[in-house]
C-alpha cells in the first residue's frame, strides 16, 4: 500500500509522551501514528458520540472557578458509590 506523509503540530508534552512509548516498545513514530488514528476513527465510526471522551477539557474562566470550588468541598458519596468501593454487588433489578 503506497504510502503519505503528513505533519502536525503537537505539543511538547505529547511529544514526550510518543518519545518514550517508542522508545518503551521498539516501534517507530510512524507506526505508532497510524495504529493511533485507525484506533481513533473506529471508535468515532463504531461508538456513539456520547460516550467518547475527549483527551483534554477546554473550561471557561467561570466553570473553572466552579470545578474548583466543586473539589474544595466535595459532596458526600451516595450509598451506592460506598458499596460500590466496597466491593458490594447491586442490587440493581432490571
């Protein structure tokens, strides 16, 4: 299969990121580029859109704050968040 070579810009992070998973498991950029993005767009074609989490959030200054805020006082977990981490099974009936 012939093949193309395209650019992006990505950031310095991201970077070091594929750098040392590379390095990691003996496989070249290019490879881990495509295995990626096939990866990416089955997901897209085959997942609903609702349940595809993106990488990275972009907050407003104002729901920042609020998050914030959120983690400063954090609400009380409900029952079943405690049983959850409690290794106690639902009860859930369908």
């Amino acid at each position: 299969m012939p093949e193309t070579q395209i650019s992006a810009h990505i950031s310095e992070e991201t970077k070091d990121q594929v750098d040392r998973y590379v390095s990691a498991h003996g496989m070249k950029k290019g490879a881990l580029v495509e295995q990626a993005l096939l990866h990416h767009l089955q997901a897209l074609r085959e997942l609903p859109a609702d349940v595809i989490i993106p990488p990275r959030l972009e907050l407003s200054a104002a729901s920042f704050a609020h998050a914030s805020e959120l983690t400063l006082r954090p609400r009380r977990p409900t029952k079943g968040i405690r049983d959850l981490m409690a290794g106690k099974r639902s009860e859930h009936k369908s």
